[in-house]
C-alpha cells in the first residue's frame, strides 16, 4: 500500500519516482502537529493527502481544528518565498498574508459550503525566468469519516493558459470583426456604383424624350431603356430588403410538403430568360421519383434561380450550366441536394470559405466586370438554413467553373404524397413536342424543361427541316412566328395539310400579343398563342388538356 496508507512502507528505491513533498511528509514529525501520528490519521485525510500528492495542480489541506497544513510540489512555487518550513503549521498563518479573507473562507468551508477567493497575483520562477502569474483560487469541504467536514482543501489554477485562449479568441474576433468591417465599406461603395450606372441611360433617355421631334421608334426605344434600368434598380432594392428581412428573422415560412423536382423546373423557367441572353447551354438532369422536401415553396425557387443566375452571370458568353437533383437514403431518412454546376469563372480559394457570406463579393477588376453584391449567395444560405438545410461551394479555382449546392432534409412522405393544390392540372402523359425556333439556345432551354417532364422533345430551328424531318408521330407543335425561310403561320398551314399533323395540337410562339396577332394565329389553324418569354406554367396546362 502506499504511504501514508501503509506509514511503514519502505521509501522507494528510485526515489524519482516520489514527489519531494512526499519525501518530505514522510519524515516529518507529524505527532508533534495538531494531525497526530500518521498510523492513528483517520482513512479521509490519507485519502485527502493522496489525491493531494497524485495531483498536478497546487493543493493545499487544510486538516482539523488546527487546520494543520499539507501541500504538494506543484504548490512549492507559491508558497516557498512566503514561509520559511508552512509543512504542519496553521495553514491560516502561512496564507494571509496571500490571502487576506482566509479566516472567513476557511470558517464557510467548515460548515459545508464551498468558497472562491478574489484570485492571486504572484511572480512565480519559471526556470529561471520571472512570470507575473495568475491563480484561481477555489476552496471545498473534506469530510471525515463520520461524514462532517473536517478539512479544507484548496486549489490553485492558473489562468495563464485561460487567458491566452481568451486573448487568442478576441483577437480572431477583432480580425473578423474588421474584415467585415472591410467588406461593408466595400459593399457600401459597390452599392453605390450599382444605383449610379443606371442613372446615366435613364438620364439620357429622358432627355431623349423631351427633344421636339423624336420618331416613335427612338421614342420606343427611350422607354424600353428607362423601363428596364428602373426594373434592375428594383431588383437591387428588393434584393436588399428580402437580405434584410431573413437575417432579422421576419421571414415566415409557408412550409409543405414538395417535390423537389418541381421546385427545380419552377426556377429553371424564372432563370432561363437570363440564362439565354448570355447564350448558355442549360441541361437538367432530375430523378425519375418525386423528391419530397418540407418547405417554402417560393422561397426554395428563390434558392435555386439565384444559383442558377449567379452561374449565369459569372460564365462567359456561350457555357454550359447544370442543374442536377440527386437523392441519398440513410438511417436518418436521407436528404435530396440540387446542384448547380457551370464552366465559368471559378472562385479564388480564398474566398471559397466566405462566398455565402454577407458583403461577400469578387473583386471587380477589369477582366470581372460581373463582381457582384455578395447579396444574393447571402440569401441563399439564410433561406436554406430556414429549411434545417445546408449550403456548400466547390472550385478548383479561377476559370475553373463551380459547382454549389443546397442539401434539404427528405420529408416523411411516401412517392406521390406530393402534393399542391393547383398542380393537379398540370399533370400530364409523356406527349411527342416538336420545337421550331430560330434561336437555337431558347429552343433549346425550352425543351429541356419540357423533357423534364417527361415529354419526348425534338427541336428545328428553321421551317425547311420542320417540313423535311419533323416526326410523324409529334402531338404538339410549339412555332415561332418569326423564322427566317417562313412565317411561323405559313409552317402552320403546310403542317396542317399533312394527314400525319393534321389532329396535332399548334402553339404559336410570338413576341406579339396584340389581338391582330392572336387572330392571325386562329386563321393560320394555331390552337393556342403564347407571348415571348413563355410561362412555363401555361404551357404545361396547355399539353396537360391535349388527349
């Protein structure tokens, strides 16, 4: 047994191996102090004086009515300087000077309640060199065998290493701190480079406008300028808005239960018109099943068109952007991610860690003529953190392209519990399509939602092939009026007059909405007329009603 259980057990031959203190306590003359000696010490003080002597942080004991001090190495440092041989004196004698309220935390202890002292400030040697140390000091009841508190022990902790966490800690905040300060002012001076750019064609188009003779054309033209730099002003300003209500919490979700994959055909028909003026490829790929998600219907297509615009924006004329829906079952229920990956730009490793962050922004050079707010990315995370979901950014670099995507929950529905009111009708059997549209990419986009409902979808971009290869087995024929080698209502007409299309079902696809042109359309034999850009959701009912 070790000592002081067994107080004749010889001293240990590699004396290293015990503590000086230990040393020490074991030859003292311990029958001449209030403790008695050590083989009539009851079983609590030499369990005290043990934990005492193993441990690795300065304790003092303070044992019996005489309060007969015990102590162990790593307490040397303190108290050596202060009493000459403390070992089994008054440890209330050996501490005041230290500890000023020792009679009172020592007289609190003894009735059972623990205490803690102002603190200690001393220069403690640390190998030679000289350290203005710092100690918690902390004081609790020992109980002796018959269960009343007999001593008082009392622990010393440094708060050297605390207090090197706390200063790391503020120091990292301050950094943060002013980085985001940083990015404000930048943010702040962005902003106002983007209110301002829209002022100078404004500006000029009302001047424009207040010329005496102007044609209507330029007149025309003046409007449509002012119109569309008002309606980019409006989308900052809603932007900022929206940004500011979500992080101050007053955004209420109106959660259901949806399928993912329309959420996703939803955002792809708002983010198409941007994705076409930039000349982009846009493919689709969504799983077969519904992909049931708890959530806010409009706020998770605002997710996914931000992605979507952002790739838009960020990839040179003519690249190619994916939008891909993808489910991964486990114990927990699973989780579906949509992903938006483009060929473009790409994203500094540096600022691949903060690209959802508020202000956040590229730097705007003059090869990145695009660098944005940092609102929209900003938007995105809040919104789908909302959702209990997650956001992540990937890119091997600049010019790299990206891939970002947003992970929800799966919701507790079975395939086809899906539901929303008002999408019954759209529901419809896969359909043969035949697209006709000059514009290769818009017939293009179009038919890549129209796949992604089901439909079998081929596209010509001139009436010579629509007329040559067009399939005979094609139930809708979607036309653009204006084609090159022929108005889309002659292409109407000779289609009509082929036994193979005679019972198909013709949209006319036109940037005119006047009622000539949707007369023009019914004599040419079109069933429907649908104005440029196309609502996605129109035309769906449309092919929903066809049987």
């Amino acid at each position: 047994m070790p000592w002081p259980f067994d107080p004749a057990a010889p001293t240990p031959v590699l004396a290293r191996s015990v503590s000086h203190m230990e040393l020490q306590m074991r030859s003292h003359p311990w029958e001449s102090t209030g403790a008695g000696p050590v083989a009539q010490w009851p079983l609590a003080l030499k369990l005290a004086v043990r934990a005492l002597l193993d441990s690795s942080l300065p304790m003092v004991l303070a044992w019996g009515t005489e309060c007969t001090q015990f102590f162990n190495d790593a307490c040397l440092p303190l108290i050596k300087d202060h009493h000459p041989h403390p070992l089994g004196l008054d440890s209330r004698d050996s501490w005041r000077a230290l500890v000023p309220d020792i009679d009172r935390i020592v007289a609190r202890v003894k009735r059972g309640e623990p205490a803690e002292g102002a603190g200690l400030v001393l220069d403690i040697d640390r190998a030679g060199y000289i350290e203005t140390c710092r100690f918690n000091d902390i004081y609790s009841p020992v109980y002796g065998d018959a269960g009343v508190p007999q001593g008082v022990l009392a622990t010393f902790v440094d708060t050297a290493q605390e207090r090197e966490q706390i200063l790391t800690s503020e120091r990292a905040a301050r950094a943060e701190a002013e980085r985001h300060n940083k990015m404000k002012d930048e943010f702040l001076a962005m902003l106002a480079h983007e209110l301002r750019n829209p002022l100078a064609p404004i500006t000029s188009a009302a001047q424009l406008l207040r010329l005496p003779e102007v044609s209507e054309g330029l007149r025309l033209k003046a409007s449509n300028i002012i119109s569309r730099q008002v309606r980019h002003m409006t989308e900052l300003v809603d932007d900022l808005l929206d940004v500011s209500r979500v992080t101050r919490g007053l955004v209420k979700l109106e959660n259901e239960v949806l399928d993912l994959n329309k959420v996703a055909i939803a955002a792809v028909e708002q983010a198409r018109p941007h994705i076409e003026e930039r000349g982009h490829t846009l493919s689709v790929d969504l799983p077969p099943q519904a992909v049931p998600v708890e959530g806010d219907r409009t706020r998770l297509i605002q997710v996914l068109v931000n992605l979507l615009n952002n790739s838009a924006k960020y990839t040179p004329p003519g690249g190619r952007i994916g939008l891909t829906v993808s489910v991964a079952a486990d114990a927990t229920g699973g989780a579906a991610t949509a992903a938006v990956r483009d060929n473009g730009s790409g994203i500094d490793a540096g600022l691949l860690p903060h690209v959802f962050d508020l202000f956040t922004q590229a730097d705007r050079t003059p090869d990145r003529s695009q660098g944005g707010l940092g609102i929209g990315l900003a938007l995105v995370k809040s919104i789908v953190r909302m959702h209990n979901g997650q956001v992540a950014a990937y890119s091997d670099g600049p010019q790299q392209g990206t891939t970002m995507t947003v992970t929800l929950p799966l919701a507790d529905a079975e395939v086809g519990q899906v539901i929303r009111s008002g999408e019954g009708s759209t529901e419809t059997r896969p359909l043969n399509v035949t697209i006709v549209d000059d514009n290769l990419d818009a017939g293009q986009s179009l038919a890549v939602l129209l796949r992604a409902h089901g439909h079998v979808v081929q596209v010509h971009e001139d009436a010579v092939s629509t007329l040559d290869g067009a399939d005979a087995a094609t139930q809708v024929f979607i036309l653009d009026i204006g084609l090159p080698d022929m108005t889309g209502y002659e292409l109407a007409r000779r289609l009509r007059r082929k036994p193979a299309h005679e019972k198909a079902v013709f949209v006319a696809l036109t940037g005119y909405g006047q009622q000539r042109d949707r007369e023009l359309s019914q004599q040419a034999g079109f069933d429907y007329h649908l104005v440029k850009p196309v609502e996605i959701g129109k035309l769906t009912q449309i092919l929903a009603s066809v049987v």
